[in-house]
C-alpha cells in the first residue's frame, strides 16, 4: 500500500471541518430561531415522539433528552422517572443556544441543559441509562459518530430510542415546490440499520411507519416546517411570488377532506447496549 493511501489529504479535511462547522452554525441558528414559536408549530413532531414514549423502559436514573428544543420531552421524562425522594438526573441537549434559553425559562435550572453536538458528547463513558431522540439526528451529518457516541456513553443494558425520518418526507412540499433545494435529503431504514450495526450494537429494532397530518392551506404547511428550523437544510434561492403562486396552486391538487396532506416516514430505533 502507498503511504499516501493512508494518510487524509490536509487540504479536504480542513475543507470538511469547515463545511461541518457552517452546517452546525446554520442549524444551531434556524433552530435557535424558531424556538420562540416551536411548541406552537411542532405538533407532527409531538405526535411523532409518542411513539418513543410507549418504547421506554419501567426504570432509568439518568436519562438524555438529545435535540431536547425547548425541552417538551426532557421535563416529561423527569416527571416519568423521578420517585419522592429520588429525583432522576435528566439532561436535555441541543446544538441551538436560542432553544436552550427557552427550555430554561420554561422549565426552569431543576433540570441539566447542555449546548452540545451528538456526535462530541459532553459526557462520560457508561454514564446514562436511557437516551431519547425525537427527530433530532437527520439533522447530524455524521451518523456514524453520533451511534459511536451513544454506545460510548450508555452503560450496560442501557437504551437508546431514537426517531429519524426516511426517504418519502414531505413528498407533497416536494412535488408542489417542484424543486425543493431547500429540503433535508434523507436516510434509509437499511443504512440506519447499518450505521447501528457499525457502532457495535446488536440488540436493536427498527420499524418504518408513516404519519401523515394535514393543514388548512399552503401558509400553514410551510409554517410547520419553517417554524420548527427546518428550512435551512441547505442554502436555498429566494422564491419570487410566482413560486408560491405555483406552489399553492399545485398543492390544491392534492387536497383532501381534511385539508392539505404532508407524509413523514417515522424511522424508530431502538438500541440496547449488551
């Protein structure tokens, strides 16, 4: 083998350190944005997250809201598991410092808040029970390292329940923009499935299922998304009134009885650690 086969070329990894520092910095903004309006905006997403509700375990002691926002999940998980005279010890994550100062004027200094990146947890190794993550790593441009992350911090036995999205997302915002730049590219079930398996966890289950909620007109639909960060994915050229005009009158198209659909692909995952 050549030796430089085997070293990183000095120039690509500076460009990839700084093209991961401006997505960081870009989602940390567009979600510490929309923090102000996110519980109003984020009802798809809390519904969503039932689905790892009904997957926790009877017991933890100390527990991970990862991507925690405004910290909906992470004071639900303290009332869940704290006992008179034995509080659990929760902490809520999040890369956007705008959502952390929300969940603190919300629920107050009883719980643990940490402005961090999921793939350079600020923790120990073996140090939690339980992590949950609702709709928070599709935003993480190292799987691989947010997975290696996980097992590196949880203790033996202990669970991750994650919640991602697939591939089919927001199809109908697609197909009625077009040609939606804007929107989150998304990963497979199999290649979550792989990335587990690469970071050494081998009890693990997945199940793809899709949720579907509707709205009363294009405004509403795109607030749904934009409200809760996600329309910074990736830079996105500025829409004349024609684009919306179009937009509204493709999205017409497909109404229901119900109103405007928009479909997300749930991917739940659930780790153990052996």
């Amino acid at each position: 083998m050549h030796l430089a086969t085997t070293l990183s070329d000095p120039l690509t990894d500076a460009t990839r350190s700084a093209a991961s520092n401006d997505w960081r910095r870009r989602v940390a903004h567009a979600f510490s944005r929309a923090a102000p309006h996110y519980g109003e905006l984020a009802k798809a997403q809390q519904t969503m997250g039932q689905a790892l509700w009904l997957r926790l375990p009877d017991t933890a002691t100390r527990i991970l809201d990862l991507g925690c926002g405004p910290g909906h999940w992470t004071a639900r998980l303290a009332q869940r598991y704290s006992a008179p005279g034995l509080p659990a010890q929760v902490l809520g994550l999040d890369l956007a410092p705008g959502m952390l100062e929300r969940a603190r004027a919300e629920h107050g200094e009883r719980l643990g808040w940490l402005c961090g990146d999921a793939s350079h947890l600020p923790l120990a190794n073996r140090s939690l029970d339980l992590v949950f993550s609702n709709l928070a790593i599709q935003w993480c441009p190292n799987l691989d390292a947010v997975l290696a992350e996980l097992q590196r911090v949880l203790r033996p036995g202990g669970r991750a329940l994650i919640n991602t999205l697939a591939p089919g997302t927001l199809r109908e915002v697609g197909w009625a923009w077009s040609r939606p730049r804007a929107l989150l590219t998304f990963m497979p079930a199999s290649a979550l499935d792989q990335a587990a398996q690469r970071a050494g966890f081998v009890d693990k289950d997945l199940e793809q299922v899709e949720e579907r909620f509707h709205y009363p007109d294009l405004t509403a639909v795109m607030a749904s998304i934009k409200g809760v960060g996600a329309q910074l994915s990736r830079p996105a050229s500025a829409l004349t009134r024609r684009d919306v005009a179009s937009a509204k009158e493709r999205f017409e198209q497909i109404r229901d009885s119900q109103g405007l659909p928009v479909s997300y692909q749930r991917l739940t995952l659930e780790l153990i650690k052996t």
